[in-house]
C-alpha cells in the first residue's frame, strides 16, 4: 500500500507500533533518561551564559519582556516544531545531522558526485524499506538538481558547510559551557582572576576528553544523574524567582511584546538577536546525536523535560533581572538565591562539563558519515558499542577537539567572546539543516510544495533574521568557526578532489572479464602455484592495478579469488551469510564478498579463520555446481586446497597521482595536497589480522 505523503507520513505506518513491541515502553524511558546526559547538555545549560553574553544598555522592564519572548517563541518554533516534530524523521538508517541528509538524498536521487564507498542495510537484503520511497516521475527540481553539476556541487557544499559549523560548534560548546560556570567562582571571591579561571576550565575539559574512549553508553550513565539534578533544580529556582519578582512574566508569551521591543529598540534590537540565538544552542545536537539513541527517546525526554526547564528557568531569570535590571552581565549566578548558591555552583560546574558531551558525540557521528561516504580522509573509527551502530569514538578526531577546545580557552578568555563566536556557528547550521530538510521533504518524501512552503519561508525569515545579527560580531570572535570550518572545508574538498579524480580514473581504463580473459590468454603469462587474495572494491569489474600487476609480473597465481569487503549497517552477520562466492571466466578465478557488521571484529580476525572461511565456501560453491561433473569437481576441490598448501598471498594496490609538468596548476596544488593527506590517513581495509609476510602492495601511479 503506498504512503501518503506530507511530514507526518514520512515513515511506514507499521513503524510506531513494531517500535512499541520491538523495544518497549522502558526501554524508551531509560535511553530517554541516558540522553539527558549526552544530548541535551548544551541546551539545558545555555541561562549560564545568554543573559551574559548580551550587550545592553540600560535595559527596562520592556525590554526584558521582549526578550524573554523572543527565547520563548525561539525555544517552541525551533525546538519543538523544527527539530521534535520534523528533522527527527529524516534520518539515515538512524543516523541524524546535515551530512545524513546529504546521503540521504544521493541514495533517492542521482545528486551524489562521488561513487562513495557502498554501505549496505538490512533492507536491501529483502527486508522492508526504511522510509518510503516516493514512486512515479521524479520531481521537477530532482531533475534541475540531477541534470546540473554546479547544483549537485552547491548541495555537496553546502552539506561539507553544516558538517564543518557542527564540528566548530563541538569546540566552542564546552569552551563556553565550563568557563561560564567556572567564572561563578569570582561572584564570591573577587580575588580569583581570570588566568586561574582558564587554568581550571582548561584542565576540566582535558579530563573530559580523556573519558571519551569509554564509548558515549559508559559516559552518558555517569553523567545522566547530574544533567537530572540541574535540569529539574533550575526551573525549581526559576518559579521560585517568579513568585518573589515578577509573578506576571507568563504574558509575555504574547508576540506583541516581540513587536514591541523591536520598535522601541530598531537597530539594538536586531543587534541584540546575536545573544538570544544562544538560548537554543545544542538543539542542533538533538538531530546530530540520533545514531547515539532514537527518536522517540529523544523526543520523549526533551517535551517532558528538557522544554518545560528552559521556559522556566528563563522566565525566572527575566523575573529577577526585571527588578535587577543592571545584573544581566552575571544573569544566572545572581538569580540563585544565596543559601542555595553553593549547591547549585557545584551542579552547574558539573552539568556544564556535562553539556560538553552533547557536542563532541555529535561530532564523533558526523565524521563517522563523512569517512563511510568517502568525503572526509579516513581516520580510525571505533564502535564502542554491540548494540547501537551509530555509538562510535574517534581518537584522532577527540584528541584534535581538546586541543582546540583548550586553545579557544586560552586565546578567547572571555565567554562574551567565545559567546560571539558560538552565535555564527550554531544559527548557521540550523539554516543549513531548514535547506537540506526542505529538499528532502520535496525529493524524497514528496511533500506537497505549498506544506514545504509553510515550513522554509517561515523558519527561513527567522534564521536568516538570526544569521544577519550574527554577523556584525564576525569580527568580534565570530571569525573563529568561519577559520575552522574554512580549513575543514579545505581537507574535505582537497580529498574529495581527488577521489573524483581516482574515480574517473579507474571508471576510464577498467578492467572487465573479457578484458582479464585476454590478459591471462597471452603466451608470456603464467600461472604460478598458490593462492593470492586480490582486494577489489567492487565484484563488477576490476581496478587498472590488475592490469598493470599482470603485465609486470608476467603471473597470476593459480587460484586468485577477488575479494570485497562489505560493511552492513547491523551488529553481527551470521555465519552463514558472512561470505558469497561466485565464479568468474577464467579458470581458478573467482569472486568472494565478505560481508562484516560494525560489532564484528575484523581487525582481529585470525588470518587462518578468513582463508578457511573463504576455503571452505569456495569448495562448496564448486561441489553444488550443476555444471560440473564429480569428477571435474573433485579435481578442481583439490587443485584449491594444492594452492593454499604452496602459499597464501593478499595483494592489495596502493596508487598515487603522477604529477608531472604538463599538469596544470591547479590540479598540481589539489592533487598535492590530495596525496599528502592520502600518504597521512589510515587504510581503507582492515587490517584483517594478516601476517606481514604474506601481505602485498601493488603501486600503481595515476596520470593527473
């Protein structure tokens, strides 16, 4: 039956209610508790520093009312309506963020630029489809998009964009988050000065990043009861400072009060937008960090929690400074009531080491995609969890953060500053989110264009609104991202530069069946004794590096199996399903795909099981042969097992670009560079657990 189309048909309807029986009801409140922990930091603590982090100048009582509406209506619009209810659903085999969507949309449409390295699901091997899959004549602006390389190129753009403002966001937010919460030691203490603030604040963080490896399970059950204790303790306070304050705030929820403090104010008014963006800082994190958990933990734990704690501790706040009207430059220390000061100094010290967590997972997530889709140079990626795919750790990409996060510390000092910067990147990728989800509405799940319409205008005039506010503070420490994500987007495009033009290669000069028949037919080629892996990346054809192995070495050994390695979005493949062998033309060539999940240990895998693995398939793939006589079977049964007595080979290619003089300037410096982090990233296969001694690297050079 199909779907209907439109936002909340954008999954099978079956899906709610195989959820329910699949997983449970306690099971969704538990991961919902573990996301307050991981994914909600950054959001929940954002009153220690939004008051702060605004200029004003001799605010009124209106003014603080248009204020707290703005958040309010920023909070509701964005929070709940964007990222609750609609960007939670377009996800890539549960995987969230920018460059999901990117994937997402190159699986439904021909807009990829890269033949990325294939990652296989559960659904393409006969199950039911993920999503629904709109049937029928492709859209008008599907063909605009597919047809026009400069559009496909935008969009790859723009996707590297988002992913790199997150990353930036993943080093601004716990710079942000513990020095606001450090510098509350100075309200009693004025002697503490600013050098032992950083000092504390920096050395918290290394702590962070140290516990990262524990995998975010681990970490999130730490951290959960502290993220608990300040999310239901701060609205607490907040109602409290309203029944002393300003029983009265709840009016201004009127939008009224919005129009009222821009007319008043014009020109600061605007200004001021690039201090109340900060309020929903780490909702990004909410669609970035879904392969961590699930959408309806997520959304459980954020409209019964997370919504409600932020409307009250803000409306507190406002409350207090609206009898306070000179405080907002320590808008949350202040607020606390004095014989609860100390308790809650410690609670927000730890929740804000906390809201650092938020972030740094969802940066762990987004070069996770970016690696699989062959975007980003391949760095070491480590599941740290059998059962959830999308929980991953980067050593590289951690250590990396910290040292970023702590030079954001030590170069900024003041939060106002990093306040600045935080801004640009978080309001940057929500609007790049509210594109790339618009277009997957219109490709993929064929939302009528007047409900797409009623989506982006909306949330595009709000964004962009925030987007042009932040960016009169560019000079001000907004610079800082706009650098990061530059140099990111220098890596990425460098790399991707030159997978294109690898592609274009090894899809020009090919080597199909008929073309290795004729390569093994030549008089001077021998069949030598053994058995030789050829690692291949795809069982259709074959890259030049065989041909130009075969004509050099004058050989190819008597049994050649051409082996892929293929990574399924599952736990563990079964035994029985793990290798898939086929004949191919020539005799004692043969094709095997081995198929791995993310909880399978491949790195370890003894080099005698794989070979017996792959053995033992190939001779019963030869004993089933209709084609063959037992005679005929048993014969070419024991030429196998004569091959892997002589000597067992894996020989795998290794190729550069060949930059000569006739190459052109610019592919002389991208190529270049291409090869300089292709010689510095880890290998694109697992090791496999194979002796040194029987490992072979063919070289072969590309003409640039």
């Amino acid at each position: 039956m199909p779907y209907r189309k439109g936002w909340y048909w954008c999954v099978p309807p079956s899906t709610f209610s195989s959820f329910w029986q699949r997983k449970g009801f306690y099971q969704d409140l538990v991961l919902a508790y573990k996301t307050l922990g991981v994914v909600f930091g950054g959001l929940v603590t954002s009153p220690l520093y939004v008051y702060p982090s605004m200029s004003l100048t001799n605010p009124t009582e209106e003014d603080y009312l248009g204020i707290y509406s703005i958040m309010f209506w920023t909070l509701t619009l964005i929070g709940v309506v964007k990222y609750i209810c609609i960007a939670l659903n377009a996800d890539d085999h549960g995987e969230g963020g920018t460059f999901a969507m990117y994937s997402l949309l190159c699986q439904h449409a021909n807009i990829g630029i890269l033949p990325s390295k294939k990652i296989y699901t559960e659904e393409e091997q006969g199950m039911v489809p993920a999503w629904p899959v709109v049937t029928g004549r492709p859209s008008r602006l599907r063909r605009f998009i597919e047809r026009s390389i400069t559009a496909r190129r935008m969009l790859l753009l723009t996707a590297i964009l988002g992913m790199c403002m997150l990353i930036g966001d993943g080093i601004l937010t716990p710079a942000i988050s513990v020095l606001s919460a450090i510098d509350g030691l100075r309200g009693p203490f004025p002697s503490v000065s600013k050098p032992t603030v950083e000092a504390l604040s920096a050395a918290i963080l290394i702590g962070l990043f140290l516990l990262q490896k524990y995998g975010t399970s681990k970490v999130s059950f730490m951290f959960s009861p502290i993220m608990a204790a300040w999310t239901f303790t701060t609205p607490i306070i907040g109602v409290y400072s309203i029944w002393r304050y300003y029983p009265g705030i709840f009016k201004a929820i009127s939008p009224h009060y919005i129009v009222r403090f821009f007319m008043t104010n014009q020109k600061r008014g605007w200004q001021l937008l690039g201090g109340t963006v900060l309020c929903i800082t780490g909702a990004e994190a909410m669609f970035a960090d879904l392969g961590h958990f699930s959408k309806r933990s997520i959304q459980i734990a954020f409209l019964s929690s997370i919504y409600p704690s932020l409307v009250l501790t803000y409306a507190g706040q406002t409350a207090y400074l609206i009898n306070n009207v000179d405080d907002f430059g320590d808008g949350f220390y202040k607020f606390v009531p004095r014989p609860v000061y100390w308790p809650m100094f410690v609670i927000a010290t730890l929740a804000a080491i906390v809201a650092s967590q938020s972030l740094i997972s969802a940066t762990f997530s987004v070069i996770k995609q970016s690696v699989a889709l062959d975007y980003f140079p391949r760095v070491r990626v480590v599941h740290t969890s059998k059962h959830k795919e999308g929980e991953v750790y980067s050593p590289e990409t951690n250590y990396l953060l910290m040292l970023l996060c702590v030079g954001a510390i030590v170069g900024f000092g003041d939060g106002k500053d990093i306040g600045n910067a935080f801004g640009v990147v978080v309001i940057m990728v929500m609007l790049i989110t509210t594109v790339l989800l618009s277009l997957v509405m219109l490709i993929i799940w064929g939302t009528h264009v007047v409900l797409v319409a009623l989506y982006f205008v909306p949330f595009l005039v709000l964004e962009g609104t925030y987007v042009s506010a932040v960016c009169t503070k560019i000079m001000k420490g907004g610079w800082l991202p706009f650098a990061i994500s530059m140099v990111l987007a220098l890596v990425m495009f460098g790399w991707y530069y030159g997978r294109q033009r690898k592609a274009e290669y090894e899809m020009a000069n090919k080597v199909t069946l008929e073309r290795l028949g004729e390569l093994l037919a030549g008089p001077d080629v021998h069949r030598v004794p053994g058995l030789c892996f050829f690692y291949n990346n795809t069982q259709e054809w074959f890259t030049p590096v065989l041909a130009h192995y075969i004509r050099n070495m004058r050989s190819l050994h008597r049994v050649t199996v051409f082996l892929t390695l293929r990574y399924l979005l599952v736990a563990k493949v079964d035994a029985k399903d793990r290798v898939e062998v086929r004949r191919f033309g020539p005799r004692g060539v043969y094709g095997c795909r081995i198929s791995y999940g993310y909880a399978d240990p491949m790195d370890d895998e003894e080099e005698d099981d794989l070979v017996g693995q792959v053995v033992r398939a190939l001779r019963e793939h030869i004993q089933r042969e209709a084609a063959l006589s037992a005679a005929e079977a048993e014969e070419e049964v024991a030429q196998l097992e004569e091959a892997r007595a002589a000597a067992v080979v894996h020989v795998r290619g290794k190729t550069r670009f060949h930059v000569g003089r006739d190459t052109g300037f610019f592919d002389r410096v991208l190529l270049g560079f291409y090869e300089f982090l292709h010689g510095n990233c880890r290998s694109a296969l697992p090791a496999l657990g194979i002796p040194l001694q029987q490992r072979v690297e063919v070289g072969m050079l590309y003409k640039a």
